[in-house]
C-alpha cells in the first residue's frame, strides 16, 4: 500500500526555492511584489509538491518587531530603546532586542536572523551595510532606520543632521576663544563620525583655524578605557591643546580624566564637549557640555513610522532629522 505523501508546507517551499518564507507567501497569495523569476520558481514549486493553502495553517499575525542593536555599551541607546519600547507598547507592539555585528554582512546575514521568528518589521540602530542591502530587507519584511541612517536612501530613517550639530559644538568652543581644538571622534565607517567630523572641519575653517590632522583621534569603540588611554596620549604629546571636542560622552569623559590625570584644569586650560546628553553627562565632575540629541524622541519616532508601515502595505517612507541643541555646563 502507498502511503499518502504529506501535504508540502511554506517552510518546504521555501527551502526548495532558496526564496524567504514572506516571499514565498507573498508569492502564493499573489500579496505584494515578488520578482518574475521568483513567481515562476514557487508557482512551479506548489504545483510540483502539491502545497493546498487549504492543508497549511496560516501562522498567527504577528505582533514583535525586532530591534538590530550593534552594542550595549553605548548609554545612548538605552534612551532610544526606551522611546522605542513605549511607543510599541502604546501600539501593542512587542520589542525582541537582535545583536548584530557591524562588518561583513549582507542580505543573507540579515533573512538568516530574522527567519526563526514571525517578526512584523524592523528597526535598524546599527547602520546597514548598503543600500543595495536595505531595499532588499525592506522588500521582505517593514524596515525603519533609527539614529544611524544611510546617506541618499529613500527608506523611512529618524536621526539628526550630524554635520550641523559638531558645527554648534565647534562653532562655540571658537567663540570662547578656543585655537587648539582637538576632536576624539569615532571611525569614519560610521555616517555620524563622517559627518561629525566634515562639522567640525567646516566651523574652524569658517574661524580661519588651520587644520591638524594629527589633533584628530579615530577610536573604533566606543569604550571608556579605550579613550582615555588615547586622549591621554594625545594631551601628554600636545601641550596646546586648549579645547576637546568628542563625538560621544563617553569619550569626553574619558578626556576629563585625561585632563585630571596630567593636572590640567577643566575649563580653565582646556574645555571639553561631548555628545548625545547621556545620563553620564550630569554626574560627572565638571558637569559636561555636551550636544543634547533627543534619543527618546528619535526611538518613539522610530516606531511609529514602523507602525505605520505595518498596519500598511504601501504607507509611505518617511526621512524624519529631529534638531540637536547645545548644553552649555561646567566643562567649559
């Protein structure tokens, strides 16, 4: 007697088709777009496993959205973590946390992590790789960018205009008579330490400042014992400089210690600026300047653009770029 061949599932055409399991639904219930070869390949595939929509039970409508977060040491995060989850909360959303690594990822990094769960969309703290690499996650599944962004996109992303915020950091530190203005800045595989850093340039070229390459520090973590090894370096071997400009608050509190270790006086021999108003900025001794990004805002903001974008199919993307003000305190 034959046994009675079991009814194909999407997961098994999805395997056999090397397409994600959204595709393959999309594809079936002919929902959304799917490419040509992708519609001829699965339509073959149902009819050659003999997969009845009937036979298959429709997974529960799913209510987590995944949150791609390179690290948890940056304090930053935590506040946009925050406004992420009480705007998913608001929404009836739930928020499942994904570590993701910066380097060597592509599209298959990103469906190979997502495909063991029923997500509903995702935000993006770390930045993609690529655009190309964006469009081809956003195809499969919601996607909204957050904080970090990618430069020429037309995807939904909330951050700030970094180049005008180190402008206002730089801008003041000449305006109290600062000339040797260092910055303590991130690696320039980031957009915001790009951008950080062409600010920066900009506002002492517009003070008629002469730019020193070697007053320019690149640090790929942000990490506290990191910098404060580095800045230490850097203030031991340049007894001019007079001023810091850092790209985190954890690197501006790195560079207090700095100062405090070589017995320069803060704000008096040298004044320091951070970045991102993190809860560090207040407990520290001097109480730190810093540019106040509104981290809150931009993950609550993330999320409802999210939101939007799942509950519909063809919402709109949104580019949101929230201001950045200055916080002047006792380090300078």
């Amino acid at each position: 007697m034959t046994r009675k061949r079991k009814p194909a599932s999407l997961s098994d055409i999805a395997a056999a088709s090397g397409y994600s399991i959204a595709t393959v639904s999309r594809a079936i219930n002919h929902h959304g777009s799917v490419s040509a070869l992708a519609q001829r390949t699965i339509d073959a595939l149902v009819a050659e496993l003999d997969y009845h929509t009937t036979n298959t039970p429709q997974p529960a409508k799913s209510t987590t959205i995944a949150v791609l977060i390179p690290n948890l040491s940056n304090p930053f995060n935590s506040s946009v973590l925050e406004g992420i989850q009480n705007a998913a909360t608001a929404h009836g959303l739930n928020v499942a946390l994904l570590m993701v690594k910066e380097t060597d990822t592509d599209i298959d990094y990103y469906l190979n992590m997502l495909k063991d769960a029923n997500y509903c969309g995702v935000i993006a703290l770390g930045a993609l790789p690529d655009n190309q690499t964006a469009y081809q996650l956003n195809h499969e599944i919601p996607v909204v960018m957050c904080s970090e962004y990618l430069e020429d996109t037309d995807m939904s992303y909330v951050g700030i205009d970094d180049n005008v915020a180190a402008q206002k950091a730089t801008d003041y530190l000449t305006k109290i008579g600062r000339r040797h203005i260092a910055l303590i800045n991130a690696t320039t595989n980031h957009k915001y330490a790009r951008e950080r850093e062409t600010g920066y340039k900009q506002a002492l070229q517009r003070a008629l400042l002469s730019l020193d390459a070697d007053l320019i520090l690149h640090i790929n973590s942000i990490r506290y014992n990191l910098a404060l090894s580095k800045v230490t370096d850097l203030l031991r071997s340049r007894s001019e400089i007079d001023a810091i400009f850092a790209a985190s608050d954890i690197f501006a509190i790195a560079a207090l210690e700095a100062a405090r270790h070589l017995g320069r006086q803060v704000p008096d021999e040298l004044s320091v600026v951070g970045f991102d108003n993190t809860f560090l900025a207040t407990v520290v001794s001097p109480k730190l300047t810093t540019i106040k990004q509104p981290a809150y805002e931009i993950g609550h903001e993330a999320c409802e653009i999210l939101q939007e974008k799942i509950a519909r199919k063809n919402a709109p993307e949104r580019h949101e770029v929230l201001k950045a003000s200055l916080l002047v305190r006792e380090s300078t």
